[in-house]
C-alpha cells in the first residue's frame, strides 16, 4: 500500500513500507532531462547529475562516496530523457546517513569551477564509450533520425560541441530554474514507518524554496528515416524504430505491453524464435517499448554478420506484415499476460525497482498504481483494444531504420 504526502513547499514524498526487509531504497526525482533541452546546452541535465557528486559546502566528493560505502551501502543517479533522479539503498539503520547526504548533494553543490572542467573531460570520454558501443550508437543516431529537429531525439550525453560550452552559468542556471521541491518527488520503499519518514524529509528538505515553473512538452513528431553509419566492426547493428503510443495512454499501454512481449520482448516472441532459432541469423534481436509524455517507438534490435544483414531486413519486415494482418492468437495473448504478471510480481522483490516504479509513475504522471490494479489492468486488456493498438502501430509508412557496421553505406538494404 502506498501513502503520499506534500511537504508545504511541493516536495512530494511517496513510500511502501516493507516491513519484513532491513533495507530501504530512497529517491530524489527530478522533473528534468534532456527533453527540455535546446542545442545551446544539450548535456546540460546529465552534466549537473555529475557536478552534484563532486563535492558539497559539507563534503568532498570523496566523503560522500566513502560514507556510503563504509556502510555497506550504494548510492547512484542517472539521467534520461524526461527526469533525473538521486539513489540511495541502505540498511534501514543507516537511512539517516542516506538522507542527510541526499539532501546535502541536492541543496549544498559546490560547482567549483575546476570541479567543472575535470567533470567535463569525463563525460567526453563517456561520450566516446557509447559510441563505442555499436547498439548504442545505432539507437542514438535513429533517435536523432526519427526526432529530428526536436530535442527528443538529441543525446542524453550532449556533443562535443556543446559539453565545450556549458559553464558554470549555464549549469547553475539549470538547476536554480528546475531543481524546485515542487517539481520534484521523493520515493521510498523498504522497512520504515511513513509519518517517521516524513519528518526525518521534511527536517532536511524543507528550506528548499519553491518556484513556480513550466515543464510542459509538446509532441516530438515521428519521421520516417533511414541511417547508415560506417564503423569498422565485425558485425552490422540493425536498429528500427516504428511511432507508438504515449505513456499517458493508459488502456493501450497494457496492450502494447501484452503485443510487445509476443512480438519481439522475450526468448518465446516471434521475431526470436523465427529469426535466431528457425534461421539461425542472428545471436541477438529483441524488441522494446520507449514511451514518453504524447509520444512513443516501438523499437527492434538485431546484430549480425554483414552476409546476413538482407535476410534478417526481411524477415522482420515480413514479421510486421503478419502481426498487421492476421493479429494474434488467443493462447499468444493469454500467455503474454501471464508472463507480463509473473515478471511484475518478480520485479517487486526488490526494494529498489520498486522505488524507481512509484517515483517515476509519481513525478511523470502523478499518480500510482497499486500491485492489484496494475494485474488487474493486464488482465482486462481485450482482443479489440490489442488489434487498435497494432492498427496504430505496425505501420511500414512510419518507419526509422539504422544500420552500424562496415561498409553499410554501399548496402541496398532499404531499396530491395
């Protein structure tokens, strides 16, 4: 069961007590991510996600991360497209310490400016990781491809270009005009008592001074595309990218879930079975669901050798094709719907998936799920809303397409 409470500033805290477990996951969640950047300072949100391990007015950097660690514990963040958010999990006996330093990263940063420029040189080399990594890069160049002029589709990371310019004006700009109480949640599962809870947050976090603010997004249109990047690797990354649904669509986000999973998001789905197991073409390909506010992609990742790039084109467009006109079987939508179930029941075992589900859910759509409802919303899903989903979404007319490999620019993928 979870309760809820709205400190007077707008901080929102939101927490599961477990109380047969010793630990507690503790999040900070932050309204802010790429999504609401511009080209100027593109990275900017990933950047200050850094700078907040750093150093504070009360601790080295070095003493945030030994505290945590001399107790056994682990603190993180990270950054997406539309938030931020701040990590802890501890013993429930240590949650203070979580707290307090939590609290001091968010309220207490230092920015020092040579803080700033080190910081800078590690995200580039991050920068050069992921583009290392040839899954990676191909959905990052189909996300730049498919939302092309919008900032949906830029880096998380940013560029070259543009983690040169940010400063520390344009850092502290940022979180002075996004890092508010009232456009922030904090969510909490593990072994606690909630009304404790509140007033241990409210001691740390109710000098944070609210803001009014705006974070309002519009909708990132879908382009077709199609993308070839030359890099010399032994096998070519397929990539492809088909417009979906928003997440604020609640019906027929269970839907898309159930038709994912048959489709292409497990080791029983289609496009496994027919493409690795029958064909033996490919040692990898999955598909997965990306939902944001007013828009989403369904996306299908594959990677195989150059010979074999052609067939395994095919033999996804051909899988397309048939879930589009013959729908899906009743025993296929029955046993996705228990294997979605017994995955989110699974999920709940840890403390932490948990924190990162209500926080999330909480600060993007302000509202939460219990555990009953949400297999109750499983299993409600009809035959109807399943085959307007697909109608929606298997659609050869809105389709991005990435290539990364070797020698990909000659290919005549898309022409044959």
């Amino acid at each position: 069961m979870y309760k809820t409470h709205r400190l007077d500033n707008g901080l929102t805290i939101i927490g599961e007590e477990i109380p047969y477990l010793k630990s507690i996951a503790l999040g900070v969640w932050i309204n802010a991510g790429s999504r609401i950047e511009d080209e100027n300072n593109s990275g900017v949100s990933h950047f200050i996600e850094h700078m907040l391990f750093k150093g504070t007015k009360n601790r080295t950097s070095k003493q945030i991360a030994n505290e945590i660690d001399n107790l056994g514990g682990q603190i993180n963040a990270f950054t997406s497209k539309e938030c931020t958010c701040y990590y802890v999990k501890l013993l429930d006996s240590h949650i203070d310490t979580g707290i307090d330093i939590l609290s001091d990263m968010i309220l207490n940063p230092l920015f020092d400016t040579k803080d700033i420029d080190k910081e800078r040189a590690v995200i580039l080399e991050e920068l050069k990781m992921y583009e290392d990594s040839p899954e990676d890069l191909a959905y990052d160049l189909l996300s730049e491809g498919i939302y092309a002029n919008d900032s949906l589709g830029m880096n998380i990371v940013g560029t070259v270009d543009s983690l040169e310019r940010l400063d520390k004006e344009i850092l502290l700009d940022f979180l002075g005009k996004y890092y508010v109480p009232n456009n922030a949640v904090i969510s909490i599962s593990g072994n606690f008592d909630f009304d404790e809870m509140v007033k241990k947050l409210e001691n740390k976090f109710l000098k944070w001074n609210r803001k009014e603010l705006n974070v309002e997004v519009k909708k990132a249109e879908f382009n077709s595309c199609f993308i070839a990047k030359n890099k010399d690797i032994e096998q070519v990354n397929l990539a492809v990218s088909l417009e979906a649904i928003p997440v604020d669509n609640s019906e027929e986000v269970y839907a898309l879930a159930i038709i994912n999973t048959i489709f292409g998001g497990s080791i029983s789905s289609r496009l496994f079975q027919k493409i690795r197991e029958e064909q033996g073409l490919v040692y990898s390909i999955y598909s997965s669901q990306t939902l944001y506010k007013k828009c989403g992609e369904l996306s299908i990742f594959g990677s195989m050798s150059n010979e074999n790039l052609q067939d395994v084109y095919d033999s996804i467009l051909e899988e397309i094709k048939e879930i589009r006109t013959n729908y899906l079987t009743d025993i296929e939508i029955q046993n996705s719907k228990e294997q979605l179930k017994g995955s989110y029941m699974l999920g709940l075992e840890s403390t932490s998936s948990r924190m990162m589900s209500i926080g999330k859910a909480m600060l993007l759509n302000d509202k939460i799920k219990t555990t009953d409802e949400v297999l109750q919303c499983i299993d409600k899903v009809d035959r109807e809303t399943i085959n307007q989903v697909i109608d929606k979404i298997f659609n050869l007319d809105k389709m991005g397409v990435c290539i990364v490999g070797r020698d990909v620019e000659e290919t005549n993928l898309i022409s044959r």
